[in-house]
C-alpha cells in the first residue's frame, strides 16, 4: 500500500504507553515485561528489582505507568509509591500484591496508587488494566476489595441503606446507586457495569459520579476502599 503522508500521520496518532516494573523477582519481573510489551500500544522502559534503583531510573525516564511489587524488599512498594507520586504526580501506579497479605493490602490503599491488583491478574486483563490507568481511571481488583473488606470489623449498615430503610442522618444513595456501588466494589468498569444494569455507559458513569460526589471521595478507589471500610456493602 502507497503510505501517503495522510497515512503516516494516522499511524503516529497512538500514544504508546511506557511502562517501568519494579518487582525484585526476575522471573515475575520477565513475565510481566514480555506480556506487556506484545501490546503494540505498551512498551516497557525501566525494570528494576528495588524500589531505590527503580525510582533512579524514573528521573531520568519519566513512564506513563509504574507497575509496583508492594513486597519490595527495602524501601516496600508503599513508601516507593508516595515517594513516585510526590516525584512524578502525572505517573500512574499499579499496585501488585499478593493474596496472603491482608495488612499490606489495607496499607496500600492509601498509598496513592491508581490501581491495585493480586499478582495472578490474566494478562490480557492487565494489560487493560494499564490502559485505564493510563487514561486516568481507577480500578481495584475485586479480591484486593475483599483482602480489605476481611480486615476490617464488621459494622452495620446505618447511613447508607437505600432511602426507603434510611432514618435522618447521612445523605443516602439510590437503590440504583446502591447497585452500582456493589459492582464498583467487585472491580467493574463503567462498561461492565452498564452491561450488568442494562443501561448505557452514559447512565452508568452518572450514577458513578454521584456516587462519589454523595461519599464526598475523589475516585472510584477511595469510594470503594470507603464502601469497604464502613460496610457499605
């Protein structure tokens, strides 16, 4: 095919996202980096095995995502996280844990990451995951969700049943808003979620909106962590 200049142009609209893995295990490190970059709108610039030397790197090549092993050994994935935030506000990052961690779990939630994710996350769906981020969306893996949800007490529901059941008090949710907080809590995308409800995207980011203006939270995290922690659902 004759490549115009037209064609040229098109072609170099993409954005590439770059990518830096801090993980101290090579092989998961290896792994994580060949999945990625078989994307062709992914490409990994940093690896590092340690929060220092990965942070180094991030000041001379600022990625788009930082993909952050919260069990580093060290300076941990938590302290690394706030550090790259305060460094570097407009890198993204994803938190990888593990499924035995509870307590790193509940810690990492106010790190300031974008995405927080269990390490046997399906490439294709991490990959996804990078993208969001990219895009700046936030998104909580639904068992991180409930690693959070086993560590906290159990509380009652008062102040946010739907208005029906609600007394006076706390500004309540929907009943639809109620639903759709439950699917934001189990890591559902607003598309996923519209699917679920059988209503459009559009509806289902409106509800989301007002679900994070009424819980007086900046993201979907924060209002999922808060679901979470008061026992929402």
């Amino acid at each position: 095919m004759l490549r115009t200049p037209e064609t040229k142009e098109k072609s170099s609209d993409k954005k590439t996202i770059s990518i830096a893995i801090i993980e101290d295990f090579k092989l998961t490190r290896v792994g994580l980096r060949c999945a990625l970059n078989t994307n062709d709108d992914m490409h990994v610039i940093i690896e590092a095995e340690n929060a220092t030397d990965g942070l180094r790197q991030m000041e001379r090549n600022q990625p788009d995502v930082v993909l952050m092993d919260l069990g580093l050994p060290g300076m941990n994935g938590i302290e690394a996280t706030i550090k790259v935030k305060s460094m570097l506000p407009a890198t993204k990052v994803i938190a990888l844990t593990s499924h035995d961690r509870e307590e790193e779990v509940v810690a990492a939630l106010s790190s300031g990451a974008s995405a927080y994710c269990l390490k046997d996350i399906d490439p294709d769906k991490l990959a996804n995951v990078v993208r969001d981020v990219a895009e700046g969306v936030c998104w909580i893996d639904p068992m991180v969700a409930q690693l959070a949800l086993n560590s906290f007490p159990k509380v009652e529901n008062i102040g946010f049943l739907p208005k029906k059941n609600q007394g006076e008090g706390r500004v309540p949710l929907t009943e639809r808003e109620y639903e759709v907080l439950k699917h934001l809590v189990s890591g559902k995308s607003n598309t996923e979620i519209a699917k679920e409800l059988i209503v459009s995207v559009h509806t289902a980011k409106a509800h989301v909106c007002s679900i994070l203006q009424k819980m007086c939270v900046n993201d979907r995290v924060q209002a999922a962590v808060k679901a979470v922690k008061e026992g929402m659902v």
